[in-house]
C-alpha cells in the first residue's frame, strides 16, 4: 500500500546539510500496524512527515496505493492528505474554544461538505461514538481530560475514512491511564482493518504494533514482525 | 470550495473575540462615520442652496457692475468689490433695456442698499435697507403679507415709504401690527406699508427677511448714494433665456465696456456656489478618510498578530487538507468582513448623526455617499488584509504544528 523508494530528506542549517532520511526503501501493507522507533534525531519524525505528504522528498519515489505521489505539489498534497491520511498528534492539535464535534468536522470541511448538513452530523457524532465520547458531543477542549482530547483527535483522524492512520507519539502526552486507553483504540482501529503507522520511543507503545522499524542517522536499523 | 463556509469561519474567529474586533473595527467606524457624515453635511447644503435658488425663480438675469466671476473680482455675492468708486450702471441704461427688448422682458427691477439705524419706540436696530422697484413684486413673487406694496407713483415721487421683511417687523414691533405705524431711518419718519411674507434663506448672516424694502429713488434722495447694485430682470419664458441675455448684453454694452458689467442667471450663480460647496465636501471627505486609512493599518496590525497567534491552528488546518489558498480566502475574508462589519456600524453612526443635525442644519446622507464608504471600508479591508492572509497562506505546516 505505501512503498518508499530510496527517499532521502536533506536539510540545510547554514553551511551543512543534514540528511535527515537517506535512501529509505520501505514497504508497508494494508491492515499493518507499523511502530517507528529510534533516538531523537534518527529520522524517525523525518519519515513520519515525508510518508504523510506533509513534507517534500528531496530525492526517490512514493507510491501510495499503487500511484506516484512524491512528485505531487502543495495543492494535490493536501487533497491527499485530506481524503486519503489520518493524523494523530502528540499534542492533540484541536482548536480552542471549539465543540469536539466541530474539532471533528474540520476534515469533512476541506472536503468539501457543508458541516452543517445531517451527513457532517451524523458522521461526526458515529466517530466520537466510537472513541466512546458520545456524551462528550458540545464540550470544548478545555472541559477535556487529555485522554479525552487525544480521543477527540483520533475521532478526527477517523472521519474522512483514510487509508492511512499516521500516529506521532500518541502517549506522549499523557498519564499511564490515559495512554492505556489510546493504546486500546488504536489496536482496535487496527483489528478493525485499519493501517497505522505509530511514531513512539516508548517500547510498551511499541509493543502494540505488530512490526517494530527502528531509524538511525536516517536509516532503517532494523525491521522486525511480532 | 463554498466561499460561504468560509465566510461562516472567518466571522465564527470575529465573534470568538469579540471585544478585540470590536476594538479593531473603531478606526474605520470612525474613519466611515466621519466621511459620510461630512459629505452628507456638504450634499445637504448644496441641495439646501440650490432650493433656495429654485424659490428665487428660473427665469431671471442679473445684471451687475464689473465680473463678479473674473480672475480680478472674485465671486461675492451680487456685487463686485472693485467697481466700489464710481456709478457703473444707470437708470437710464436699465430704461433702454426695458424699452427695447419687450418681446424678451417681461419686467425689471434694480436695485440699491445701504445701511442705516432704524427706530420704532425704544427699539433700535442697525438695518439694511433694499432700494428696490414696485415691480420687485412681481418680478420676486413676493407679496406683502400685511398691507401693501408701494406703487410705481410713490416711487416716482420718492415718498417715505417702506416694507419690512417678517423678521426685522418682528424684532422691532414684536406683537404689534406696523402697518401704518411710523419708523424713523437714519433719523426721519417713514410710513410701513406693509410686511412682507417669509422667504427664509440667509445662512447666519442678513436674509431677505431682515432688510427694509424703500423704494429706490426714495433711498437715492434721502440717503446721499447714486449707485446702483444691480438690475434684476424677468424674461418672458425659460426658453429665451439665453436670447435675452444677448440682447442685455448688447444694449447695455453700447453704454459701457465689456469688462465693466456682467450679465447672469441664477444657474450661472449656482454653479458657482455648488462648485464651491463640492470642493469643500470633497475637502472635508479628503481629510476624513484619513482616518479610514488609519483604521485599515488597524486592522492588518491585528491580523498579522492573528496570524502569529493561530500558527498552530493554520498549520494543522494545513495538515488536514487546506491548501493555501484556502488559508489565504480564510484571513483575508476575516480581514474584509471586519472592515465592513465596522463600515457599517459606522454608517448607521453617520445616518443618526444627520438625523439629529437635521435640526439645525440640512444634512443628508446619499446614497453615493453610502455606497462609496461601503465599497472603500471594503477596499480597505482586503488591501490590509493581504499581507497578514499571504503570510498565512505561506507557513509549511510542519514548522506551524511545532510552533509553540
């Protein structure tokens, strides 16, 4: 499903140039649930922003679903984005003073459909539903518990169906409760079909992937199924 | 993409903080309040002159001594400054016009003034007094509302006689009736024939209401003076307007040079006076709209600081499928919507304040004018918001997303 090709990402500070990725050649299937490991400044994040279309390879090939995306410009990037990749941040991301019902609408929006039709209401409601805040409709983030808006977020990542889930330390913002029950939801949203792909250093995190990568100086060190 | 979900996004951020848009939106409410206000001020007074000129009647000419319109006389009301020395224009003069062009003239006045104390009892007032024809009757529709006009034999024989307007007949015999009473003007007794019915007019200073009407020959016996203001004459119908001019012109110009006297009508004086008004509405709109610049820097000041404050929340609308564009429509429609929401209030603002100037002054709000501050709040609005939207437009979302 999505199949890297010798993709490398350069940065320039100054003078010198950082190769954040180099030369990654990575396959990942449907209905995988993949766990990005390594120490900070190993790529990790790099990898994580090139294969969600939020960053520009400098160099090699994307293939998303069969079809070349690497070469894709900012507009065609962020239709992709919208229609095809959920995002899961590390630090929710939800806009302030704003219902988790419309934090969950905001990708039916730039798809292009009316938040306030009955499709965008349903639809946003069956998705909190699902990450168990049905009761949590009208609240803003700030009457949130963090586990609660990371689920908000999930709900989010959720609802234009991607085929793509990408997770940047989901946990890492959270007490061990919490991080239990974000935990559960992804494994479900992965039993349930769902490919995921999982940014985290915390090896229990890890754990719940069913095959752990681990980056170093922008290469892939190792690749294991569990 | 529905331009009005955009719009419903950019005024859902106007409301969220609603006392900093508020705050924003007082430069151009002041900036389009001021201007409307001004113009309306400017508008009313030249519909208010031009109606006073439409009482006076369409059909009449004016002639008077020297250019009143020229480089040299600059324009002062019926009479140039200049040509103060000698007599210019003669009885005799406006005879032959009357006598040679009856087909074109119906009738004439002319006219003299001075001023002189006036005394009715213990009363005394400073007046002017009108040295005018009988015909000024006709010629000025305007009739005596108590009593009656001189007639043309009280004139020739220069009585002491006279007319109040309704206002200096109020100052000086309030409640009585002055018809036959005696006044004394610059010491002697004349008889009032009557009063004069309301013309209104007179911005502040004398109006026709507040001149004593003699005849003028009475004024040029008792008086010491032998000019002549100007002659005033009715012409048979609008048509021939122009006609009669040229035949005035002609008479009169057998008589004296063309630099020495001027023949008008009351469109020629309008104009005059509305080109003058005009600038100054422009003026005064001029300096106002100043101000409206100051709000729209306003308003680009706030919007670049929003954009500051909402990197985040731009990079993450980003990262779920905006695209710049999107972004873009997004804070220049906010920036856009603020301005005309503050245009409006403005307006509203402006419309108030001419309803309560109405009372002392003819203000009125056009619908140019409403138009005009509508259109440059909102010209003002995308122009400020151009570069706060482009900035916003332009943030990569990921450095956006770690933006703290």
């Amino acid at each position: 499903m999505l199949n890297l090709k010798r993709v490398s990402k350069n940065y320039k500070i100054g003078d010198t140039v950082i190769n954040a990725l180099d030369h990654v050649s990575l396959k990942v299937e449907e209905k995988e649930f993949v766990a990005i490991m390594g120490p900070s400044g190993s790529g990790k994040s790099t990898f994580l922003q090139v294969a969600s279309m939020l960053a520009e390879p400098s160099a090699g090939e994307i293939f998303l679903n069969g079809v070349e995306v690497s070469s894709y410009n900012e507009i065609q990037r962020a239709r992709l984005r919208n229609k095809q990749i959920g995002f899961i941040f590390q630090s929710f991301n939800l806009l302030a003073r704003t219902s988790a019902l419309e934090n969950v609408m905001m990708p039916l929006f730039y798809a292009g459909i009316k938040t306030d039709s009955n499709y965008a209401m349903d639809k946003a409601k069956e998705m909190l539903e699902r990450v168990g805040l049905g009761d949590r409709l009208y609240n803003t983030p700030a009457q949130l518990s963090g586990g609660q808006q990371q689920r908000v977020a999930i709900a989010r990542a959720l609802i234009n169906d991607p085929t793509l889930i990408f997770a940047d330390e989901p946990t890492g913002n959270l007490d061990s409760k919490s991080g239990e029950d974000i935990k559960k939801i992804l494994k479900e949203l992965n039993k349930e079909g769902k490919t995921i792909i999982m940014v985290t250093h915390e090896e229990d995190v890890a754990e719940i992937a069913k095959r752990q990568i681990v980056f170093k100086d922008g290469k892939v060190l190792s690749d294991h199924k569990s | 993409m529905k331009i009005s979900a955009i719009f419903k996004l950019a005024l859902k951020s106007i409301l969220l903080n609603k006392s900093r848009s508020f705050l924003t939106m007082l430069g151009v409410i002041i900036g389009v309040g001021s201007v409307v206000l001004l113009t309306s001020i400017g508008t009313g007074l030249q519909a208010y002159v031009t109606d006073q000129f439409a009482s006076l009647g369409t059909n009449i000419l004016y002639v008077v001594p020297g250019n009143p319109f020229g480089e040299k006389g600059g324009f002062g009301g019926q009479q140039s400054v200049i040509e103060r020395t000698k007599p210019v224009l003669k009885r005799r003069y406006f005879n032959s016009v009357i006598r040679n062009n009856r087909d074109l003239i119906k009738d004439g006045v002319f006219t003299t003034a001075t001023v002189t104390g006036a005394k009715y009892g213990k009363i005394t007032k400073t007046v002017t007094l009108y040295g005018v024809t009988s015909s000024y009757e006709s010629v000025y529709n305007t009739q005596a509302n108590k009593g009656r006009w001189f007639t043309s034999s009280e004139e020739e024989k220069s009585e002491r006689v006279a007319l109040l307007g309704p206002k200096i007949a109020e100052e000086l015999f309030g409640q009585i009736d002055p018809v036959n009473k005696t006044i004394l003007l610059n010491g002697q007794s004349y008889t009032i024939l009557g009063v004069l019915k309301e013309k209104g007019g007179g911005f502040g200073g004398p109006s026709f209401d507040s001149y004593v009407y003699l005849p003028a020959e009475t004024i040029f016996k008792y008086f010491d003076t032998e000019f002549i203001d100007s002659f005033i004459f009715e012409v048979r119908n609008k048509e021939q307007i122009k006609d009669a001019k040229l035949a005035i012109e002609k008479t009169i110009g057998k008589e004296l040079k063309d630099d020495e006297f001027t023949v008008f009508d009351q469109t020629q004086l309008l104009s005059t006076i509305n080109s003058i008004l005009g600038m100054l509405t422009v003026g005064l709109g001029g300096i106002s709209a100043i101000s409206l610049v100051v709000g729209g820097i306003g308003i680009m000041n706030i919007m670049l600081v929003s954009v500051t404050e909402r990197t985040r929340e731009i990079g993450l609308r980003k990262a779920l499928g905006a695209t710049p564009n999107l972004i873009l429509a997004q804070f220049l429609i906010e920036a856009a919507l603020l301005s005309v929401i503050g245009g409006l209030i403005g307006l509203l603002i402006a419309y108030l304040g001419s309803l309560a100037l109405q009372a002392y002054f003819p203000a009125k709000v056009t619908i140019q004018a409403v138009i005009l501050a509508f259109g440059v709040s909102t010209i003002v609005g995308l122009i400020f918001g151009v570069a706060p939207a482009k900035k916003a437009a332009k943030l990569s979302p990921i450095e956006a997303l770690r933006y703290e």
